[in-house]
C-alpha cells in the first residue's frame, strides 16, 4: 500500500554525526534526540533514543521542551546505553523508517523479529514469484533482480537458475502430497476434463484437471497431469496418458464423468476410454454420464464463423476507432458531435483480437455511434474508415445475433468454477435462437447459420441429458423448466424427451440408494397394542390403516419429495451448492448425488480463456524447458492459484474491465 506521507529515514550515530559536522552549532540535545526531517520544517520531529516519546522539532519551537524532557527521562547506564546504540546500529543497518502522518509518527519499519528474515522463506518466495508470474529461471541472474535484493536484503545470498529450479520441483513434490490428501479426503466422487495445450514450437501438450466438491461444499479443481504428446497425435496415446493420471492419483474409483474437447479424434478418445473404464469400474447409468463435449469451444467456433463473414470490416472499423482515439483533440470532437446528436455517451471500445468480447464491444460501440461516424466522414478529409450502409447492416446483424453468446458465456463464467446446472438453460437459449434465425428471412449469415445449427444441434443431441439433468436439481428449474424448454424445441415430442430424462435421474438416485450404507425406507413406528381384544374390537383394523399410509409415505423416495416440493423463482439468485448443503440432512442421499452431478464440468475452457478465439499456449519462457519440468511448473501454479479461497464472484466482469481498460478513454476525456 502506498504511503500519502513520504516514508522518512532516521540516521544511526555515526551517520548522524557525518552527516552535521557542517552545521554552525549543534545543541547537545540532539546526542539523545534523533530528528527526523521532514518536507516543511513545521513537520518535522524528534524522537528519544530511550523511551522513543516524540516531539515536535520546529525550528521556531528551539529546544527547550526536549531538555525538560531529558530531565524527566529515565537514562540507562554507560554499558546499556552502548549497548542500545549497537543493536540499534546492528538490527536496523543504519536506517529506520517512519512516517510523518497528521502530526503522529508511525513506525513503519520491519521489527527486529521480522527484519531477520528466513533467508529460506525468501528464496521460496521468488521461486513461488517465478512460478505464478510465469517468470524464467534466469530471472535471478538480472541485473535489476539483484539490484533490488541487495537493496531489500543485502545479506541474501544470490541464486543460480539452477538453484531456483531445483527450489520450485522441491515446492511442488510437498504441494503434490497437499493435493494427492486432498483427493483422499473428498467426500464425493470425481470428474475430469481432458484439454490440448501448445507451445510456440507447436509441440502438444495434454493437460488432465480434476474437478470436486470438499467437505464445505466448495466446488473445486486442480491440475494432475500435464505431459507431452509426441507425434502423431493418435486417440490411444490420449487415452493412455489419461488412465496413467488416474492410476497415479489413485482416483480410478472415484471417476464419475470427463469433459473433452472438441477434436475429432476425442469421439475416439471417449469411446476407447469408456471401454477401457467399463471394464473395472461399474459405470453409472450404463454410461449415460461418462462423458460431455466441451461447450464453450463450440460457442467459440460459432462466433469466429460469424466474424470470418465480416473480416474486412471489422477491420476497416478497427483502424476508424484507432484513427479517433489516436489524437485527444479528434476523441474530444468525436463525443461533442455524439452528445449534439443525442447520442448517449458510451467509451469507444478497441479490440484484442484474441478475444472475441472484446471484438464483439468494438462492434456494439461502433453501431451505437453510427451517426457520429457518418458525420465524421464528412467534415474530417482524413477519415477514410466509414462503411457503407449495406455494411453497416451487416454489424448491425451480427450484434444482435451475438448478444445472446456474449450473455450466455458471462453467465458461464461469471464465477471462477461454475457448476452444471447454469449450463442447460444458456445452451437452450443457443439452440433456440439457432433454429429461429435459420427459419427467419435469409442474409448474408444463412449460410454460415445452417451449417452452425447442424454443428450445434450435434452437441444439443449428445449433451442435453446431462444438461438436463444437473438443471432438474437445481430447485429454480426441476422438471417444469425442463418440459417448457423442450416444448419449445420439439413441440408434440416433448414429452418423449423429457420422460426419458426424467427415468434416468430416477435410474441414478436408484444406484445411490444401492451403494448406501443406510436403509433408504422411512422406519415405521412401533407402538404396544393391548392383547385385550374385548375393549380394541372396534378400532381392531387402525393398525392397518395406519401401516397403508405410512408405506404409502415411505414409498416416496427423497427425489421424489424434492421434484414435488414448490420451485424458487425462476430470476431469483441461489448458490445451488449452499442449497444442497442446507438439504444434506433432509435429503442425505439426494443431496449426495446431486453434489456428485453438479460437479460434471460441461467446459474444458478456464474462466480466463472463456472469450479466447485461440488455442491454450504454454508461455514461451517456459516452452524450452523439460517436459516434467513444464508439468511442475503448470501445476504448481494452478495449485497456487485454486488453494486461494478469496477468489472474487466478479471474476470475469474484472478481467473484461482489464481488456477494455487498456482501450477505453480515460475519465479526463469526457
């Protein structure tokens, strides 16, 4: 944290005599006293070398005070007053820290106890700086790094690269037990996701995540397995790097689902392992859980086709908002020719063009000052950037048949891991707008839309089970929601879907009930009954009676109860996992499968990549390094990174404020 006074130094004995041989006079108050210079000397202070009461040290206050002061002040003897001045010289390295604040001073200057630094701790710490910063070993061996440690800690002895690395593969081997007990200890079971990373040498990298849910009802993930595929890149390969993560981690038994990108050789990876799996472990539901695609990368694709249409003007309208932000003066007319045209103020957006939000705020700005571009082109002879009205069209077009993928995926992400259940209602969203714009009037994207809807109604056809069912257990939806969006899709053969969704979750909770320790039925209550028939004669048959409605409640399962209890509103905002939590002693083993269910990652994509319209790249420092030696220094950082438990819930909106921050106007431009 920045200080708002400046930080001012306190000199030792010997610096102090050094540094007022050149004053004319010198009051032998000062032998006890330190002052401590300030900007104004009316700021200035004075501080006693015993008992450390301050003073002001005004010039036109002179001395008097502080020599009444020394009067009352308790002093040491000769030996413990050399000795105050060696530990004060010795612990302090000659300088000691304060700040000049509203006329008090605070010491901000590391205590003895902690100025002594762990040279061990600080070596981790520049090892853990390396690894999250995605820094390079030689790093250590800068100028500017040693510069500053000699500064920060001149007793720090300097390390090698080879030191820093063998320092961080020691870090991660203690953090990989961490995480080998965490997993031990996960009450659930496990989910993973399979993904392709690359170098800048285009070598390929497979990257295996697990995904659970702890004690607290936390969904969590971490990075296992990060290895070097060598070509070719064939299934089997694939296939065996993921059953070694598994067998290595020792969470064969736990495996629940696997999330896998959308390659083509994947239907192959999926197939093979589901057989390979099938044959030790028993499967859920035959398999209907076993694997998902990856949603956000079919998202992705759709909207690079529908910026692939409109290349050049993207580009034109590039090089138009970089010609009006370029100059102050041009930014300052632009706004001032907006406002007189009642246009509302909005900041001109330029784009990353790795990330797609940021093209997609580019465009909606654009279109948004339209009529101030029109007249730009007019009055400014060096404008050269302005589109015709047919292009204009089709901007116009492709916002507003965007804005539902732009929404949809901060929905997604607008936590740092979300669950299932926020999936099925985005993704309906997709495939509903999908099919009304392919039926809608034809443009410039029907092509593009036919060939898309195909590809996503693919998707639809191989995921909407596990969609559905994860959206079932959250208590927003259940099976109502799930009956009106079908009814939307299919219409007269809705009903055919959502029963066969509906059988299956039953199906599920049926295994549950199988594998628990504990009798799902409701124990009946047992009541002594008189052997005197004479005076029970009449109400001989009450015991059967009540038995018929307690097997009849009995006969209610948990899902049951939970699909008939009322639905929240549909808008309202509930953490799904702070509700299961809540239910887990109402419903033990409901909310056991739920919490299993709502773990399955529908996404191999990070909340960081989520707008990326590139492949995941190893971080060119770290491409030249040895394949075990990028796998620890991967994990490692993921590991960092998830352990920290204060993420922000605004963690997308914050780095979408990052990408356009660097492009936006600041607030003196307005």
């Amino acid at each position: 944290m920045v200080c708002d006074s400046p930080v001012l130094p306190i000199y030792t004995d010997k610096e102090y005599e050094s540094s007022s041989n050149h004053s004319k006079s010198r009051s032998k108050v000062w032998d006890v006293f330190q002052k401590i210079s300030a900007e104004r000397d009316e700021d200035s202070k004075a501080i006693c070398r015993y008992c450390k009461k301050v003073y002001s040290a005004k010039p036109a206050n002179g001395t008097s005070h502080l020599r009444r002061h020394l009067e009352s002040c308790l002093k040491p003897d000769n030996h413990d007053r050399k000795r105050d001045n060696h530990e004060f010289q010795h612990d302090y390295h000659g300088i000691k820290q304060y700040k000049v604040s509203h006329d008090s001073l605070t010491d901000v200057t590391l205590s003895p106890r902690n100025y002594k630094n762990d040279l061990n701790e600080i070596s981790s710490a520049i090892a853990m700086m390396i690894v999250t910063d995605k820094q390079a070993f030689r790093m250590v061996e800068d100028m500017g790094f040693k510069s500053v440690m000699a500064v920060a800690c001149p007793e720090f002895e300097m390390m090698s690269k080879g030191t820093i690395k063998r320092d961080i593969i020691s870090i991660y081997m203690k953090e990989r037990e961490k995480v080998r007990e965490l997993l031990t200890s996960c009450p659930g079971r496990i989910c993973l996701t399979s993904a392709t990373w690359k170098s800048i040498a285009d070598d390929h990298y497979n990257c295996v995540t697990v995904h659970f849910i702890d004690h607290e009802w936390r969904l969590q993930k971490r990075i296992l397995w990060f290895n070097l595929v060598p070509p070719p890149y064939d299934s089997l390969y694939v296939v065996d790097e993921i059953a070694l993560c598994m067998v290595q981690w020792n969470i064969e038994h736990k495996f629940f689902s696997i999330a896998l990108d959308n390659l083509s050789t994947n239907d192959q990876v999926a197939s093979m392992l589901r057989s390979r799996l099938d044959a030790k472990l028993n499967l859920s539901c035959n398999g209907a859980f076993f694997s998902v695609g990856c949603c956000s990368q079919v998202l992705n694709s759709i909207v690079q086709a529908g910026f692939d249409l409109i290349t050049d003007i993207i580009g034109k309208l590039r090089l138009g908002v970089k010609y009006v932000k370029q100059s102050p003066q041009r930014k300052k007319n632009f706004y001032n020719v907006g406002r007189n045209l009642n246009v509302d103020m909005k900041k001109l957006c330029l784009d990353s063009p790795t990330r797609w939000n940021t093209v997609y705020n580019m465009l909606e700005t654009a279109v948004h000052y339209k009529s101030a571009f029109l007249y730009m082109g007019e009055w400014d002879k060096n404008f050269k950037y302005n589109l015709s009205e047919e292009e204009w069209e089709k901007v116009n077009i492709l916002c507003k048949f965007l804005k539902v993928f732009y929404e949809v995926t901060c929905m997604f992400f607008g936590t740092r891991y979300p669950t299932s259940n926020l999936y099925f209602k985005g993704v309906w969203k997709i495939h509903n707008r999908l099919l009304d714009v392919v039926k809608g009037p034809e443009n410039f994207m029907t092509g593009m839309l036919v060939e898309m809807q195909v590809k996503f109604s693919k998707y639809w056809s191989e995921n909407n089970l596990v969609l559905s069912c994860a959206a079932i257990l959250d208590p927003r939806y259940k099976v109502k929601f799930i009956e009106y969006c079908y009814t939307k899709l299919y219409r007269f053969d809705a009903q055919q879907h959502v029963g066969k969704i509906v059988r299956t979750l039953f199906s599920l909770f049926d295994e549950y009930l199988k594998s628990s320790a504990c009798s799902s039925r409701i124990t009946g209550i047992s009541v002594n009954v008189s052997n005197d028939k004479e005076d029970n004669d009449e109400f001989e048959d009450y015991k059967t009676f009540r038995s018929s409605l307690f097997r009849a409640e009995e006969e209610k399962s948990e899902l049951d109860r939970y699909l008939e209890e009322p639905s929240y509103d549909l808008n309202s905002e509930i953490d799904v996992l702070e509700y299961w939590k809540s239910c887990s002693i109402k419903y033990p083993k409901l909310s056991r499968m739920a919490r299993d269910v709502l773990t399955i990652p529908v996404s191999t994509v990070d909340p960081e990549s989520a707008f990326s319209m590139g492949s995941r790249v190893i971080s060119p420092c770290r491409s030249s390094l040895k394949p075990k030696t990028i796998r620890a220094m991967v994990c490692l950082q993921d590991w960092v990174q998830t352990s920290d438990k204060t993420w922000n819930p605004g963690y997308l909106e914050n780095e979408m404020e990052d990408d356009n921050s660097s492009s936006s106007d600041d607030a003196d431009d307005y």
